[in-house]
C-alpha cells in the first residue's frame, strides 16, 4: 500500500459519500493526520495532491515545519498547552482543539503579535467520557461568544471525538448531536462566527460523519498505515 495510492482511495471514499449524502464534492475537505509520520511522508502526499495535514504535538510539528518547504496548509487537532502556542503563531492554519478561555486567550495574543487572525473551531466533548478534551455541550455557546470579542482569532465552527473508534454506527449519534449543536450556535447568529465547519470522522467512521454533515474530516492511519 502506498501513500499515493491510499490517498486515492480515499478521496473515492469521501466523494461517493458526499454524493451519497447529496452534497457537493467541495463540501468536505480532508485533512491527512502525519501525527508520528516523518515529514518524507508529508512530502509524498503533497506531491500526490494533498493539502492539508493534521498534527498532534506541537514538538512533532516544529521540526516537521523546517523540514517541509512545500505550502503545505497545517492544522492543530491534538489537545493544545498554552505555553507551546507561541512555537507555531502564524504557521498552522487552523487549530480544531480550542476547549477553554485561556487557550483562545493565548492564540489571540500570539496571532496579534504577527498581525495576523488563526481559525479556531472549539472541540466539544459530546459524549461527557472524563477522559476526553472538549468544553461540554452547555458552555461551548459561552466559550464562543466570548472567543468572538478575541480580534485576532476567527471562529469557524465545532469539532468531535466520539467515543468509539471502529463502529462507525456507534459514532453517528455523536456526530449528527455536534451538527445539531453547531445549528442552535448558528441561530443565534454572533457577529464574526459563522459555523462553516464541522471536523469529524476519522479513518474508521468518516462516511458516516459525512452523512452527519462533516466539513473537515481527519484521517490518519487509512492514508499512513498504522501507527
Ligand atoms: C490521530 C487522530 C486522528 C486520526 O485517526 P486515524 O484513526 O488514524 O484516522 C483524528 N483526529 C484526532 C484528534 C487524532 O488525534
């Protein structure tokens, strides 16, 4: 299996479920989760058209920003310490994990030292698991209407976890829940936030987050192999 090929894969996946879903082709976006991959890999499926990669660890991803010349668009999707948003200010273009305050507080400040506004979206955890990151249901309309009074962040809609992995029907309530949250947020229609963006669905259940109303979906080891 080779990462050209996986790729391929894929995007027939994500097409034929959108299509499935009558969605257009354009409405889903994949982002190719490199977490623990070398940046060759990155490279590989740059070249075989991928553009957006998600990473985990920001001290993964710094030296994979060095590494990786070609514009590559990256997005943080992994639980985001404070004191690491000043390594990649102004380098990742979007950051999926924004669960509390303080963190939205950081990015806000780091993004307005280089004049510049990062897209947020704020991970919610809708299966409550104590284990998972994420604002719950209830406070994520609070979180977001104070993130959108921060200048320099800009927020663009909601991420998931569920709490199961492989059974993509186990997953779907907790998709098709985020995308009900994500329209209640919508209609209370807060200036600067737009609710364009659901990420959800991972290499075992992105069809189903499809159907659910997905915009960004991150796949790792269906595209890389296994970890
Ligand atoms: C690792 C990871 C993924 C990708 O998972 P796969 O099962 O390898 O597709 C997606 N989202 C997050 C937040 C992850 O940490």
């Amino acid at each position: 299996m080779s990462i050209p090929g996986n790729l391929e894969r894929i995007n027939d996946r994500i097409r034929a479920a959108t299509e499935k879903a009558g969605r257009d082709a354009e409405s889903v976006r994949l982002v190719a989760v490199s977490k623990t991959r070398p940046a060759a890999d990155v490279i590989t499926a740059y070249k075989a058209g991928q553009a957006i990669f998600g990473e985990n660890y920001i001290q993964e991803l710094v030296p994979k920003l060095a590494k990786v010349q070609e514009p590559v668009q990256w997005h943080i999707i992994g639980h985001l310490q404070s004191n690491k948003v000043k390594y990649i200010a102004g380098q990742v273009a979007m950051i999926h994990s924004v669960d509390r305050l303080s963190l939205a507080q950081e990015i806000d400040r780091q993004w307005s030292r280089i004049g510049t506004i990062c897209d947020i979206l704020i991970q919610v955890n809708i299966s409550g698991e104590a284990t998972k990151s994420g604002t719950t249901e209830t406070e994520a309309l609070q979180l977001i209407r104070e993130c959108a009074r921060l200048p320099n962040i800009r927020v663009k809609g909601l991420m998931t976890m569920p709490p199961f992995f492989d059974n993509p029907e186990a997953a779907r309530p907790y998709f098709s829940e985020l995308k009900k949250l994500s329209e209640t947020i919508a209609s209370h229609h807060i200036t600067g936030v737009d609710m364009a963006e659901l990420s959800m669905g991972m290499s075992g259940d992105f069809e189903a987050a499809i159907q659910e109303g997905a915009t960004l979906v991150r796949v790792g080891t269906a595209i890389f192999g296994d970890r």
